[in-house]
C-alpha cells in the first residue's frame, strides 16, 4: 500500500471517530459540571439548601453540581465571585435575603440588575424566641418591659443591615426599642439565648425546629402574614399590631447577560425539581413554608417590593 | 454505671455493624490532610462530607469525628520533622518540637506527642462522657465577655513566644492584628484597608497567612541558605518513635494535669478550638512550669501541653454538640451538617428515646476507640513521613509549595488567595533573614478576629462598659492570668536589675 492510501484511510478513520462523537454534545447545554456557588460557611442554613437542590439538579439535568462555599462579607464575596466570572451558565449562585438586604443597608459594588433570579427556592418566617425558662411569657411580656425600660432588653442577631437589624430598627420606630447585639455564628447565637446572655432570638424558623421541639426554647411572635402551622398559639406581628414582615426567602441566581436559551433550561429545571416530593420533605424538614417556590418574573416583583420595603425600613437608621 | 454500660453498647454495636472501617478512614483522611500545609481539618470534613449521603448517619458522624480527632495530632509530624505546621494548632509544636528534632531527639519528640495525644484525648474524652450533660450546660455560662478573655489569655501567650526581643515580639503581633482586620469587618460591615482592591476586599484569611510564612516561607529560607539540590541529604532516622519511661512521664505529671484540664475546659467554650487551647495551654506552661526559662529550647513539657490542649479540645466540643445541638467550632458546625443532613437533630431530644441515646454513645465510644486508632496508625504512619525526610529537597520543595497553593485555592476556592500565598512567603522568608519572630504576627492574624467580634460584642451588650470585661468568676480568672502574663517579665526583669544594682552597690 502506498504511502498515500495509508494516509487516506488514517484520514477517513479520524473523519470517522469525529462522527462518531455525537454531533450535539457541544451544542447541548449544560454539558459539564455547573458550579453552584453558596457565599455562606458548609453547615449554614444556605449551604443545606444548596446541597438538596445540588443532588436533585444532578438527576434532573445529568451533570453535576458541585457545591462550592465561599464565605464571608454577608455573603459578599461570593457574589462577587460569580459576577465576575464569565456568563456562560456554568456559575449559578444561592442569594440569601441577609446578602440581598445589602442593597438597602449599604449598597454594595453590585446592583439587582446584575443578575437573573431563576426562582425563590425557600421561605422561611422569621420571628422571636425566648428561652424556655424566659421571664418574658408572651410577646405582650416583651412589649411591656421594652417600653418600661427602652434600650435595655437585648435581641440576638445575625450582623447589623441584615433583615434581623431592620426589622429591629422598625420596631424602635414603632415605639419599641430593643438593642441588637450582632453574632455572626448560629451557633454563638443560639448560646447567647440558652445561656441568657441576651433576652431575645431573632431568627428564621428553619435552624430553631430542633431547639423548640427539645423544649429550650419558645417561639413568642412570627413575622408572617398568617400564623404558622403547629404553633398556631403564637400571634404573628400583624395581629400585634407591628405589620412586618420580612421573611428569610433564598434565591437561585445567575449572571445577567447569561444566553437567554440557558437561563430557560436552568429555570425549567429549578420548577421541575422543587415540584419533587424530596424537595417537599425538605422543606417540611427545615419548617419552610410548602409553597416556597417563586418562578423567575414572580421572583423579580417580589424583589422589588421587598427590597423598596427594606429600603423604607432601613430610612432613618 | 448506665453510661458505662451505654458505651460498652456503642462499642459494641461499633465492631458488630461493620463501623470500625469508617473509623480507620476517617483517622487516614484526618492525618492526610492535616500534614498538608493549608489543607485544614475543617476542609478535610467538608471533603468528606458529600460521600456520607449514602451512608447511615452513625458511620458518617463516626468517620467525620475521626478526620477531626486525628487532624489535631498528625499536624505536628511536619512541624517537628520540617519546621511547617500542618495545622495552626502546631504552631506551638515549632519551638520545642522542632528544636528537640534538631537535637538529634526526633524520635523521643515524636513520642512525647503520641502519649499526649493520647493522654489529651482519652482524659477528656472519658471527662467529657461522663459529665456530659452538666459539662454541656457549663458552655452556655460562657459570654462574649469570658471568650474575649479567653482569647486574651491567648494573645498574652505572645510574652512567651517573644525569644531574643520581647519588643519585636510585640511588633509582630500587632501587624498581624492590623492583618486581620482588612476587609470587611463582621459587625458593621464597613471596609477597612481595602484600598478598592477587589482582592483585600473579602479580608485575607488566616490559613493564607499561616501557610504563606511557614510553609512557602520555610521553602524560600532553605532555598536561600544553601544551594538546593536533588541528591539525597536527609539522614536516615532509625527509631521512628520513642517512648518516654513512665518515670519520665510523672516527672512532667503538673504540665499533664494543668494542659488536661485547660484543654478539656477551653474545649467547652464555643468557638475557642484547637489553635486557641493550643497557644494558651503553652503559654500557661511558659508563666507556671518548674522549667520555663528552658522552655522553647527543646523540652517535653512545650510538645506535651501543646498537644493535649489540642486533642482534649475535641471532646470539649462534641459534648455540647451532641447535648445541646450547639457547634462550638468550624469542625463541629460541618458535623453539625452532617446530622441535619441525614435527617436528625442533635440536642437534648436525641437523649430522650433509648434508640437516639444508643447513637450518642455509639459516637462517644468511637471517640475512645479514634483516639486508641489514631495513636496505633500514627506508628505506621510515622514511618511513612520520616521517609519524606530522605526525599531529595528540590523535590520535596515543589511538593510542599503545590500543597500550600492547592490548600490554599480549595479553602475558599479563590485565585486571590494563591497571590497572597507568594506575597506571605516572601515575607516570611524576610522575617527569618531579619531574625525577626513570626509566630507572634501569625498569632495576632489568627486571634484578632475572634478577639475583635467579641469584644464588640461585648461592648454592645453592656453600653461600652469596660468593667464587663472583669466582673465575672470566668472572666476575672482569664484576665487575671493575662495581667500576670503580661506583667511577670517586667517584674522580673526589674527584680533581676535592683538585684544586679545592688550586688554593684556592694561593690562599690
């Protein structure tokens, strides 16, 4: 055989071995992991609904993942890493409402336009604890005591300019004033009640369940629109008379100038799984409202209106 | 007697059900990433974390405690036998370790670090089970206020870390305080030293810093202090691990007790951890033991107190964990995850059904087995990283330098970090060259944040006054121990100068 045809028939082998490769692979998005950004520490509330969503994305899409955190700044840093990396739907990221708060408190480098919220994936009320052996009864006991003596009963919270600072500082506004000690740590928080170092817990149902149902701590009052399902006992803020209501909500986000065609399979696989029964145990788990789930154009309204509300809460401060 | 008879259980249903393979994994994985420089425990237990999904929660807890007992002690191999740290709970482990290694004593080195881990664990594992649940509700009393003067008693420990000029020391500490606080600060988030930098704006963290100066930097100063080449320089180590006699052990019996105790206590504070109990238990030594003006030259007692303070820190913060769902450190807020993960909530519910209380104790009697498993692996495993020792140099350079950036890169999955990586060698490659001390600056990056958030905290809580600092049994003992720490040189210096004068006045 000559040279020549040796080298035809290498050719017609190679031509073949790139036919073989299914013509759509790169075409088909995504067809490689897609880094799931978390800005807060492994173990937080986020980081846990990031990893759910993590393991049913896998199935639903066919790639991975992978979860990466990359804590610190009130989920700042994180942010920053996404939207600076490029927008080609391979960086999606959890956006808590503590970070989102950030465009109330003190407006950070970047801005809502920044992004794509591909769906509210989790809502859960937030409202006050006491300790189970409290003084402090009822939220009416609160109330009392705060206006007898103003400035002097302490709330734990997460960080100053978080949804947990500007409710406090609304309610200061409305006549009662509470002093909001910050801890970053969950865990230094929920120490600082059990221990009575502070009177008051602000928080989030989802990491408390295991607190109430151990019988150390009490729920007194929840910032929702309804009350919560197993303690309808305890009043929500609006039949006290405080309409606040500033739920913890965790967003899936992406860039905003990612191809519209991604952002529509990433969102279409966001509806699909949250509709999943395990996505529902989940959320019955972590004590979130069943009906969490926000689509994209619902999400974006609802983030103007709780942003211009954080705005308005934070005025004055 | 029924914890006894509990954990005999649990030991049993450990051996029974097949769980002592995740043990040994564990205990493998938690010495693997701790003697990596920049590879920390915590990511350790993050990276294990995902293949627990599948498994029960007993082996995941079981497996993911053992990364964290181990990870406390297999860090000092390499910051005796290199001079890095693995953890920066070693830290301590570089003076007395590595200058005992230097006196021709590795193996005995080695060894007095293997009895305290053992010590360390098995003392305050045993102390920590049986008063499990007075212990647990004992780390609620603690405030911001005793964890600020805890972590005070921690950065007075500079007094002892100080060597040839205690002014330098001091120096050091305070720039590695002024490092700490660049970025944005917790409590009010403003930006501090950022200079619109997006890389300083996210702070720089301390494992880049500790791993800049002792991992990156120590392979600058060798590089620097004689050509390096790739022919074979290490000498061969025959004994691998040598024990102390038992009569040797109770000559240091008072360092053993004080450390234990210190260790065990310290652990319970939520948030202290390791590093803390490490510096303060070395810094107690350095104030209180027969020996401290020899101390930092070689001595057991600096390798001893270190290294219980370490691993007794463990039990500390597993029994609020498990008691009270409480996570005092980095490692137990991940284990912590691990729990919620697999659908269960530890706190005092999970010891109120005879079931759940089988599995607390399941992972207490596997805390006692991790330390007995960690101590017979570390033999093994000793031999393995002395081997490294007769690898040429060059190579074991490049090596230690691609585990300083990989760990680096992996901590907060950030390039930004491995440019700070460079910048940190360098100036700790400066620091050796100008026998300036670069413990004290890595101990003020560590602490200042911890000693910042409380002491903001503090302030907040009680209307900036100062006296909440000292008004309490807990925190009134700390800052007493940190007067003295403070003060005793000076004292003593002073003592020894009237006596000097006077011996000259005599003279005269």
């Amino acid at each position: 055989m000559s040279y020549y045809a040796k080298l035809l028939i290498a050719a017609v082998g190679v031509a073949q071995l790139v036919a073989a490769c299914p013509a759509d692979a790169a075409d088909v998005y995504p067809n490689r992991p897609v880094e799931f950004i978390v800005p807060w520490g492994a173990g937080g509330g986020s980081d846990q609904t990031a990893r759910e969503l993590s393991k049913l994305l896998q199935a639903e899409l066919k790639v991975s993942f992978p979860v990466v955190n990359v804590p610190g700044g009130t989920g700042n840093a994180g942010m920053v890493k996404m939207l600076s990396g490029p927008s080609d739907g391979y960086s999606i990221s959890l956006l808590a409402w503590d970070t989102f708060a950030l465009l109330a408190s003190r407006p950070p480098k970047w801005k809502m336009s920044d992004f794509i919220t591909l769906g509210i994936v989790i809502q859960l009320p937030s409202g006050f604890y006491v300790s189970q052996d409290s003084d402090y009864k009822s939220w009416a006991d609160v109330e009392k005591a705060a206006k007898a003596n103003p400035d002097g009963l302490k709330v734990a919270i997460s960080g100053f300019g978080s949804p947990d600072d500007l409710t406090i500082h609304q309610l200061a506004k409305q006549g009662i004033v509470l002093k909001a000690v910050p801890y970053a740590e969950p865990g230094e928080r929920y120490s600082s009640l059990l221990g009575h170092h502070v009177d008051l817990l602000y928080s989030p149902i989802g990491n408390i369940g295991s607190f109430v149902s151990g019988q150390q701590m009490r729920p007194i009052l929840f910032f929702s629109d309804e009350p919560i399902k197993g303690f309808e006992d305890v009043p929500t803020a609006k039949q006290s008379g405080h309409d606040i209501s500033l739920p913890q909500r965790r967003a899936v986000i992406v860039k905003a100038d990612t191809p519209p065609a991604q952002v529509k399979v990433l969102s279409d696989a966001i509806a699909a799984v949250v509709a999943k029964p395990e996505y529902a145990e989940f959320l019955k788990q972590e004590l979130a409202s069943p009906a969490s789930y926000v689509p994209t154009e619902a999400a974006a309204s609802l983030m103007e209106s709780d942003l211009a509300a954080m705005k308005n809460m934070a005025a004055g401060k | 007697m029924e914890t006894l008879h509990l954990l005999s259980q649990g030991m049993i249903h450990i051996i029974a059900d097949g769980y002592l393979t995740m043990l040994v994994i564990g205990l493998i994985v938690g010495m693997a990433v701790s003697v990596m420089p920049g590879l920390g425990i915590v990511m350790g237990i993050v990276l294990a974390l995902p293949f627990t999904y599948s498994m029960a929660v007993e082996p995941s807890i079981i497996m993911l405690t053992a990364i964290y007992m181990s990870g406390t002690y297999a860090g000092c191999f390499t910051a005796i036998l290199y001079r890095i740290p693995g953890e920066p709970n070693d830290i301590p482990m570089l003076w007395d370790g590595y200058n005992m290694s230097r006196n021709g004593q590795t193996a005995e080195a080695l060894g007095w670090a293997l009895i305290s881990a053992f010590i360390g664990g098995i003392v305050s594992t045993a102390f920590m089970v049986g008063l499990a649940i007075p212990l647990g509700k004992l780390a609620l009393q603690f405030s911001t206020a005793d964890y600020f003067a805890a972590v005070f008693l921690g950065l007075t420990s500079v007094v002892s870390l100080a060597g040839a000029s205690i002014v330098n020391a001091f120096i050091g500490l305070f720039i590695g305080l002024l490092i700490s606080t660049v970025g944005v600060d917790s409590i009010y988030g403003s930006e501090r030293f950022t200079f619109d930098s997006p890389i300083l704006v996210n702070g720089i963290p301390y494992i880049t810093v500790l791993v800049g100066m002792y991992g990156f930097g120590e392979v600058l100063t060798r590089i620097g202090r004689k050509p390096i080449n790739f022919s074979k320089v290490g000498e061969p180590i025959r004994t691998n691990t040598a024990f102390p006699s038992l009569k040797q052990i109770w000559d240091i019996r008072e360092t053993l007790l004080r450390s234990t105790v210190l260790g065990t206590l310290l652990g319970i504070v939520p948030g202290a951890g390791a590093t803390v109990t490490s510096f303060i238990a070395y810094g107690i030594e350095k104030q209180y033991s027969k020996r401290r003006d020899l101390l930092g030259s070689g001595l057991p007692e600096g390798i001893v107190a270190p290294q219980i303070g370490s691993t007794a820190s463990v039990a500390g913060h597993m029994v609020p964990l498990l008691t009270l769902g409480i996570p005092g450190s980095g490692a137990t807020a991940i284990i912590l995850a691990a729990f919620l993960l697999h659908g269960v909530q530890p706190g005092p519910l999970l010891l109120s059904t005879a079931q759940s209380k089988l599995t607390v104790y399941t992972i207490f009697a596997s805390m006692f087995m991790a330390v007995v498993g960690m101590c017979l692996l570390s033999f093994l495993w000793i031999r393995v990283v002395v081997r490294v020792l007769s690898i040429p140099p060059a190579v074991l350079a490049a090596v230690v330098i691609m585990f300083s950036l990989l760990g680096t890169y992996a901590n907060r999955n950030s390039i930004s970090d491995m440019m700070l990586i460079v910048v940190f060698g360098a100036l700790g490659y400066a620091f050796e060259k100008f026998k300036f001390p670069i413990s004290p600056l890595v101990l003020g990056v560590v602490l200042g944040p911890l000693a910042e958030s409380s002491f903001m905290q503090t302030m907040i809580s009680h209307d900036n006054d100062f006296t909440a600092f000292f008004n309490g049994p807990i925190r009134g003992t700390f800052m007493a121990l940190s007067l003295a720490a403070l003060l005793f040189p000076v004292v003593r210096n002073s003592l020894s100068r009237r006596k000097s004068s006077m011996s000259q006045t005599v003279s005269d």
